[in-house]
C-alpha cells in the first residue's frame, strides 16, 4: 500500500506538473493586442 500511496503522489505532481506547463503554453498562444499587418510588416507598403 505504501508503494500505491507514493505512486499516487509522484502522478499528482506530474499531472499539477503538466497543467502549469499547458497554462504557460495557452498565455504564449493567447491573442495580443491586434496590429494591422502594415503595422507589422511596414516594408510590404513599399510599392516597386
């Protein structure tokens, strides 16, 4: 039983582990303030 208990504990590590790192990965992909694409990319206005 001892050996279920720690097992039990690595895997709720693992998993609290694991939802930290989907939360980091969510704000990195979460949308920013909008910028117009000529803001973005001012040398695609330039014409040739």
């Amino acid at each position: 039983m001892p050996t279920e208990m720690h097992r039990l504990k690595e895997l709720e590590d693992e998993n609290a582990m694991l939802e930290k790192v989907v939360a980091d990965l969510s704000m990195d992909n979460a949308p920013g303030p909008s910028v117009e694409s000529s803001e973005a990319y001012p040398e695609a206005q330039a014409g040739p």
